[in-house]
C-alpha cells in the first residue's frame, strides 16, 4: 500500500489560521518582536560559541520604524537573520519553528537563552494587518542577503537583495482603512509605543523607535525678557527606547526600593495609594516562577462591581500571555493584584492560553500557600497593619472559609479576627480558646447588625457573669463561617441564643429547672397561646437577669442567618 501524505489547502489554512487564532490584531507586533528578540538570543548564543566575547546585550537592538506615506511599519532587528534555505523553511512551511529547532539542537549547552518561538505560526499573524511583507536578512556568517516577499496565501518569492549588517527587516505593508477596519493606527507613534509597553515591555533587548517630539526653541536672556516674547517651539526626532526590559520581579530584590515597587504597582494595576504589602517570591524548582503580588491598602474602588475582574497577568518569559488569570488564585484572594511570570507553560498556538493547567495549579497552590504564610506572619508580627488589611479584606477570609475546602483551611481559620465582649482590640479564635475559662466547652458568639446591638442582648449578661468571652458576629457570612468550620481546636461554636447553651448543670438543677416549668405550665401556655405561631414554645428561662425575656433557636439555624437566607431569597 502506498502511504499518501496529507495536503493542504494552504491558502485556506492560512486565512483560517490569522484570522481564528488571535482575539486581537495587535498581537502581530508582540510576535514579530519576540521573533527578533528570539533571532538576537541566537546571535548571541552564537557569538559566544564561535569566541567571540566581550559583547552585551546592549550592542543588540530591535527597531521599529514606520513610513506613513509608503504606509509601512518596519521592524529590523541585528540578530542571527536567515539564509535563503531557512527563509524557505521558516516562513514557508507553516508550523515550522526554526527557533524550536535551535533550541533543540543547542538544548544541552543553551544557558540564559530565553528563546520564546515554538509553534512557527506567529509570523503569519502579521497578515492579519498586511496586504504585503518583505523580509530582508543576511544570515550570521554570510555575505548573502535575500528578500522573502508575500502578499499572503499565494505564495511567496525569494530574491537576492542588499544589506549591510546582518539581521532582519520585516516590512508590513499595511492594508487600506475601510469604514469597520482601521488599520493606520498601527502607524501612529503613540499606539505602537503603547503596544509595545502592553506585551513586549520586558523584552531583554533595546526596543528603539526614532520619535518626533517638541522642545522650545532656545532664545536669549534678552529676548525671554521682552514684553512680547513667545516661545517658539520646534520638532525633532530622538531615537526612544520604548520598553523597560528588565522586569522589576527579575531584579534583585535587595536592590528594589519600597518606591520602586509602589511606582510599579500604581502605574500596572491603577492604584491610587501605596500597596499595604508587597510579596515578591522567585521559586526554582520542578516548576519555576516569579511572582510579585501586591495587596492594596484599600478596597479597591470597583471591588464589588460586576464589572470588577480578579486575576493576575500571566507572563511566559516576559511575554505578557493573560492580563487577568483568575486560576491562579482562590477566588477569595481576589482583591490582590499583579503578575506571574513562567518559562515552564504550556502554552497554546496563540500564546493567549493555556494547554493544560497542571502547571497552573501546581503555582496556584503554591501562591495561596505563600500569601497564607505572609498573612500569618503580619498578624503576629504588624498587628496595626493586619487589622487594617483584615478590616478592608477580613470578610473575604471568611467566604474563603466557607467555601474553601483546601488543606490550608486551618490556616485560614487562624488569620481571621473578631471583635468580642472582653478585648479592646480584635482577637484570633487561638487567642479566645487560651482565655477560656475552665469548666467552658464552647466557643461562643453572639450575632447582630452591630456591635452596639449585639452588646444589649439580653443574654449577654448571663456571659459575664460567667465569665465566657462572647465573639461579636456582624457580618452576614460570620455564622454560615462557623458552620463550616464546625469547630476550631476542638471546641465548637455555639450562637448564645442557642436553646442548648451547653453548660454543665447538676441533676438537681435540672430537676429544679423541670420542676419551675411545670409549676409555671398555665402562665407560660397561655403565653404561647396568645403568640400563636410566631414561636414554637415558651419555657422559663435561667439565662436572664436584668431582661425579661428573649428569643432563643434550637434548630441550627439562627435567627440572624433567617433574616440573611430570607433577604437574599427575596
Ligand atoms: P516561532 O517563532 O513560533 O518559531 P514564527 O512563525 O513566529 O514561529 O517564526 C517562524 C520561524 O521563522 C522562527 O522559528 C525563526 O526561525 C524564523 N524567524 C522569524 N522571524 C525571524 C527573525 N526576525 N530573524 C531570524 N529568524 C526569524
Ligand atoms: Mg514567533
């Protein structure tokens, strides 16, 4: 039998490609740069292989340039270019990587090269924005240089052609506006800046673009002094370096400053204040990362808006991948902000997504762990500062209680804080479970609107004649927390308007207890009988001193958490 080999409709596959693939059409910038970026890691590497020292990465650079008449964005680079052969594999076959090749081939001596081509697609996203393409490149080691010419899925030609030095040009030859697609804001100055700085902005080598710019034309000490002196302004151009390379998570973190981090951190994620915290952690391992994660001072101002997104950017060696990657945090850290930066993802064909997230848990996990650990640190050693964050973020703790059920749940239940009837200043349950008097089996609490209200329970008094310390409930989610946790320590917790408050009684007392309700029978069901099915009985209570009467459950479900469970069915 003959073994036929798949064709393509390769005009089909290519329109299907850069027009399926990408969600934005900027992207082609992205791949275009990490491509130049990728050919001067080559160079690089080579250079160092053949002997030749003494060169920096500085002496390398990718340079945008664009003619608005000819309507043409050009991007060069002085890396490794291409032979004629490799302009025929490289950008004719597609799904053909020569930059997964070289990392192949060079795999075992490669150190410090951060090559990011690997699916050989990347390159035909340019068509996207093009109605023409030019490569121009001499190859390392050669004389030759040779043009690659294409005007998308017909085909391409391949012609000897001049350049200096060696490297790259790739000329996009924009398509015409039309009323829905504009396509010459890829000529403006300032969107490619700012394009740049979104996904290339740690490019390890020099982005440079020559920019015009303003200045006020010099004049003399005479003529600023004259009544009817104007300043005259003229424009340039000056060569601008548009991306800041090295990414602030990569420096040394004893050579980062608290300003550094805060100037970062308004500036990426539009905070108005200095972060309250800044974890910056660089994890080596099976799976490697860094990660730099602020937690605001504030409650962020859309925070509980629909349109608020959590997640933090997902970065594959400094190429920005996802702006708001919510699995890598539980849902209830997400009011934190910033930036994961991998080379260990599998990413997909567009490099928007991700293969397979095992990786991506396996670095969920480990962050949660991390922020946990930090969380715990700064309640025992900045009490002030975890009382501010626990004020602005506690109730999310508490939702992450009651529905996380990961390993760290204990740790979780230790970071939360509550106001009670015997401290001044908030407590841990840790801290309430040390103070708790000898003969007391529960930790208790008491649920309502406000501190104030819940102070003027009548039950309240009962419990400092005891001597119980009682935990103030104000929030909605306190109760629901509680019984998720169930217990904490071994003692579980108990409203102090439960029926059952679970004290030690002796058999007499009981008895008595018995024996005063019975006498009481007529009173007490006249009572009930007047107030029909609003409760479901009246007995004498032993809890009150100075109130007359209160209301107690007894079917777990607390009076309190009715009024939540029927607002919110409402
Ligand atoms: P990928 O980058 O995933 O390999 P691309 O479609 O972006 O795929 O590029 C295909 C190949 O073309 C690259 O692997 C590389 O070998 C070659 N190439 C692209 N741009 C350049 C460039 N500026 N200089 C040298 N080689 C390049
Ligand atoms: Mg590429």
């Amino acid at each position: 039998m003959e073994k036929m080999k798949f064709k393509a409709e390769s005009q089909r596959l290519l329109d299907m490609m850069i027009n399926s693939i990408y969600t934005n059409r900027e992207i082609f910038m992205r791949e275009l740069v990490s491509n130049a970026s990728d050919a001067i890691d080559k160079r690089y590497y080579k250079e160092a292989e053949d002997g030749c020292t003494g060169k920096s990465r500085d002496d390398y650079e990718i340079r945008i340039a664009v003619d608005k008449d000819a309507r043409t964005l050009t991007i060069s680079d002085n890396g490794i270019g291409m032979s004629k052969e490799e302009l025929e594999n490289n950008l004719g076959i597609i799904a053909n990587s020569g930059s997964l090749k070289f990392k192949a081939d060079n795999a075992e001596s490669m150190k410090d090269v951060d090559i990011i081509g690997q699916f050989g697609v990347g390159f035909y996203s340019a068509f996207m924005v093009a109605k023409k393409i030019q490569v121009i490149s001499k190859a390392y080691g050669s004389d030759q240089t040779y043009m690659w010419e294409s005007e998308g899925a017909e085909g391409f030609t391949i012609d000897k052609a001049e350049r200096t030095d060696v490297g790259t040009d790739i000329i996009i030859y924009l398509r015409d506006d039309t009323e829905d697609d504009k396509y010459s804001e890829f000529l403006d100055e300032f969107r490619i800046k700012s394009i740049i700085k979104q996904y290339s902005d740690y490019i390890r080598y020099p982005i440079v673009m020559n920019v015009t710019k303003q200045r006020q034309k010099p004049a003399s000490e005479e003529e600023m002094n004259s009544e009817d002196y104007k300043p005259e302004y003229e424009t340039y151009t000056e060569d601008e370096k548009l991306n800041s390379m090295v990414p602030l998570w990569k420096m040394k973190k004893s050579e980062i400053t608290d300003e550094q981090y805060s100037d970062f951190y308004k500036k990426t994620y539009m905070a108005w204040s200095d972060p309250l915290k800044v974890i910056h952690t660089n994890v080596e391992g099976v799976i490697s990362y860094d990660a730099l994660l602020f937690v605001p001072s504030d409650v962020p101002f859309n925070y509980y808006n629909k349109d608020f997104k959590p997640g933090l950017q997902l970065y594959s060696s400094g190429v920005l991948i996802m702006d708001k990657c919510e699995d890598l945090l539980p849902s209830y850290f997400g009011f934190i902000s910033g930036l994961v930066d991998s080379p260990d993802l599998s990413l997909n064909i567009s490099r928007e997504m991700l293969q397979q997230d095992r990786q991506l848990r396996a670095i969920a996990q480990r962050l949660e762990k991390k922020l946990l650990q930090t969380f715990g640190e700064m309640r025992d050693k900045e009490s002030e500062k975890y009382e501010k964050f626990f004020e602005n973020f506690g109730i999310q703790l508490k939702y992450g209680v009651y529905d996380n059920f990961g390993a760290d749940k204990d740790k979780l239940k230790d970071l939360l804080l509550y106001y009670s009837s015997t401290t001044e200043s908030m407590t841990t349950l840790k801290d309430y479970v040390s103070r708790m008097a000898d003969d007391q089996k529960y930790i208790y609490y008491a649920a309502g609107e406000s501190r104030s209200k819940i102070k003027m329970m009548p039950q309240m008094d009962l419990f400092a004649d005891k001597g119980y310390e009682v935990l103030y409930c104000t929030d909605n989610i306190d109760e629901f927390a509680f019984m998720a946790m169930r217990e904490y320590d071994g003692k579980e917790f108990k409203n102090i308007s439960d029926k059952d408050l679970g004290f030690e009684k002796t058999e007499e007392e009981v008895k008595a207890q018995a024996d005063k309700n019975e006498a009481a029978k007529s009173t007490l069901g006249a009572i009930k009988e007047a107030l029909g099915d609003k409760v479901s009985s009246v007995i004498l209570s032993t809890r009150l001193k100075n109130h007359p009467v209160c209301f107690a459950t007894s079917d777990g479900v607390s009076i309190e958490m009715e009024k939540i469970l029927k607002a919110q069915a409402a």
